[in-house]
C-alpha cells in the first residue's frame, strides 16, 4: 500500500497488477513504502522517519487497511486500487513465481506446467483479486477500481484527482505471449470457475 497525508490518497496494492510502476511513478508523494506500523497514524505522521513499519502488510486489503486507520480516517482518503483479466493475471502470476528465486512459492511451482499450475491454483491456493477491494458483505470499499488493461488511463485519471503529475514506467514485466495462448478448454473453465466472482465483479471474459 502506499499512504499519502499531503495529497490525501491510499493505494490499495493488487499483487501483479503494476504495483511496482504505481509505487515508483508516485515514490515522492508518499511517506514511506514499508510493510505496517503498531505506532498511532498521527504520530507517523508528524514524524515518519522516526517510526518503523511492522503490522500492515505490503499487500494489505482495503478491509485491512481501514481497520487499521480506522472508518474515520479511512473515508477521509482518496483510495484505489487497480485490477486484472483474471486469465491474464494467472499467466503473469506463474511466470512471476517461476523467475522470482525469493518467491515463497518458486519451488513448488517452478516445476509445474502451466495447465498444472492452473489446477493446484483453483484447488489448493485460491484468491481473488475483490479480497483487495470488497469487505465480507461484498461493498465496495475503494474509490476508485481501474484496470490493467487501461492502466495509462486510469492512472492519469487518479492522478487528476489527487493533484499530483507522474508518469508510469514499466517495471517488473512477465515477457510472454497472449495469454490466451496459455489455455485450453478445460483450463480456460477452470478459471472461469474459480474466478467468477472477480469476473462478474469486474466484467472480464476470457474473449
């Protein structure tokens, strides 16, 4: 997540939906890009550098997050968040997992086809990308959701409205073909399956 009093926005980060260029393109607006703190906001605030973050996760939910700072606070804040094709987001996340040594998850995946992956995913390790975005009664709790495939766009349209200029740079990018290409019939219902409650949130197809 990245938190800034001056320009009064909270980005909620989805994991590999261009985190990396949104946490770069907006590095100087924000205080710090550090996992949590068990130190009261105000207090961080008059004096960031002096404090250590430890309770809030990088990739903390908008739920999280708003239990953290509190309803009050919470609502104070521009908040976004940025979404994915879920088929595409499978395709980056495996990809992703197999080239990142660090992952907690590279050995166990790296030696999986995708098709295997795809089926160890929706059976064993499921999650969606509203987890980031909806609380447990399914509201909506961000501003602002944009869109991956939009994101050029989208992100000038956060930008306007937290006041602040900043482009994207592209970081961190899986290099691979269509992802489309990745699936077969079985494979494409899988996640189909799996995934309908971010499909039908989001109004993504696997067209």
């Amino acid at each position: 997540m990245l938190l800034s009093e001056q320009h009064n926005y909270i980005y909620v980060h989805v994991y590999k939906v261009a985190g990396q260029s949104v946490k770069l393109a907006l590095r100087r607006y924000h205080y710090r890009y550090l996992p949590g703190l068990r130190t009261p906001l105000a207090h961080v605030l008059e004096s960031p550098q002096a404090y250590t973050f430890r309770s809030v996760e990088a990739h903390s939910t908008a739920a999280q997050l708003r239990d953290w700072l509190g309803e009050e606070k919470w609502d104070s804040l521009y908040s976004f968040s940025f979404v994915r094709n879920p088929w595409d987001w499978q395709v980056s996340l495996y990809h992703f997992i197999q080239k990142n040594k660090f992952n907690y998850q590279r050995r166990l995946v790296s030696s999986m086809s995708f098709d295997d992956y795809i089926r160890w995913r929706v059976e064993e390790d499921l999650h969606q990308q509203g987890e980031f975005i909806f609380d447990r009664h399914g509201k909506q709790l961000v501003d602002f959701v944009g869109r991956y495939e939009n994101l050029s766009e989208d992100f000038q349209t956060v930008c306007r409205r937290v006041g602040v200029h900043a482009e994207l740079p592209h970081v961190n990018a899986s290099s691979h073909a269509s992802f489309r290409s990745y699936y077969n019939d079985t494979t494409a219902a899988l996640v189909a399956e799996a995934f309908a409650p971010d499909i039908e949130a989001f109004g993504y197809s696997f067209e």
